[in-house]
C-alpha cells in the first residue's frame, strides 16, 4: 500500500483557506469546469515523510516506527509546532504544475518532527523520499490547463494570504490510492504530540 505521514489542519483553518482558493484564478477556473484538480478540502495536509508503497506485512514496523517518533517527540518536552498557512509556491511546470500553500510559524520544530520521523522509519528499514523535507500544503495541480502566468499571479496574491493559528497535535499515518481522477486518501492511524 501506498503510504505517506502527514500533519492536517483542522476543519476552520481548511474552511479558511477555501474561501481563499475561490478568490483565486484556479478557483475561478475550477468553478467554470476546467480540469485544475482542486485538492478536496478534506484532504489538505502537510506530508512530513513520503514512503510510497510498502507490503502490508510491514504495516506493523510503520506503525511502531511512528509510535516510537511521537514519543521522542513529546519526551523532548517541546510543544506542538503552532502554525498557520500563508504565502506560497508553484513546483513543477507544463503538465507538472501544482499550486501549493505555506506553513508559518513553529516550522523548525516541525522540521525536527520530520526528522524524528524519517530518522525512525531509516532505523526500521522502511522506505521513504529522503528529498529534504520542504513543508507545503498542495492546493491545485492546474498542470497545463491553466496559463503559467495565472497560476504565478496566484502565488503572489498567496503572500498576501494569513490563515487563522492551530496547533498540530496529531501525527497521521495516512494511505493514498491512486484514482483516474485524483488520488484518495484514507487516515489509517494517528499519535498525540
Ligand atoms: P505533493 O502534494 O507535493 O504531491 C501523497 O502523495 C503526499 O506525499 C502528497 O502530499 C505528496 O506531495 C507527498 N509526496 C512527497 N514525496 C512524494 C513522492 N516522491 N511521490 C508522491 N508523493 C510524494
């Protein structure tokens, strides 16, 4: 199965950045029917590890693995990273293209929360994505079916963007499927920060 662990911001940040989203081009392109796959609100999230697939057999080891990084994270006695979304990026181009939204606020200690995470996982022998960690929430994957200069002027109206402050306090092992249409994803466990 195809897995990934994530931070999610909860319903009224998701709710805050839609409302956004809709002032944005993509937004406007979406609501007149072009394929610029919206990421569903209730499936915005922060990727800290990205493991891609892993035989179920092994499901037990992801799970101790995480288990064990959520402890060493609250031994370390700091409080869950406060955040909240703001600014921007484009990756990719032509077909590649995706919209993404900023974290800001506590990102360093969600950075060494990545690195207990990918440290445990390295320790277990299970497989990830060791591009260094780059937080980002993906909102649209317009790809080529919006001009290149509307997805940028997107991202600079996104500076201007501050959502409302959350505290993360879950870690989420979470499972993606690979639809014809968008991925789908599925929470399979969580552990408190
Ligand atoms: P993205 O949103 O920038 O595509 C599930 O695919 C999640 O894992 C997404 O948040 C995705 O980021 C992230 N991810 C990180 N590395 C990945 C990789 N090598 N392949 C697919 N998804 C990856």
């Amino acid at each position: 199965m195809r897995l990934f662990v994530a931070v999610c911001p909860p319903a009224e940040v998701v709710s805050h950045l839609g409302t956004q989203i809709a002032r944005l081009r993509v937004g406007a392109a979406a609501a007149a029917g072009a394929r610029v796959r919206l990421v569903d609100p209730c499936d915005l999230h922060l990727t800290l590890a990205f493991l891609g697939d892993v035989e179920t057999a092994r499901l037990v080891d992801v799970e101790s693995a995480l288990g064990l990084a959520a402890d060493s994270f609250r031994a370390g006695r700091e409080a869950p990273p406060r955040l909240r979304l703001g600014g921007g990026g484009v990756f990719g181009d032509s077909r590649r293209t995706l919209l993404w939204v900023d974290a800001r606020g506590d990102v360093e200690v969600l950075h060494g929360l990545a690195r207990l995470v990918r440290e445990r996982l390295r320790v277990a022998g299970l497989p990830y994505d060791d591009k260094p960690f780059r937080p980002h929430l993906t909102v649209a994957r317009p790809g080529d079916r919006m001009d290149p200069t509307a997805v940028e002027a997107d991202r600079t109206d996104l500076d201007e963007y501050a959502g409302p402050e959350w505290r993360t306090t879950e870690l989420l092992l979470m499972r993606s499927r690979l639809g014809a249409a968008r991925p789908r994803y599925e929470r399979l466990a969580a552990w408190p920060l």
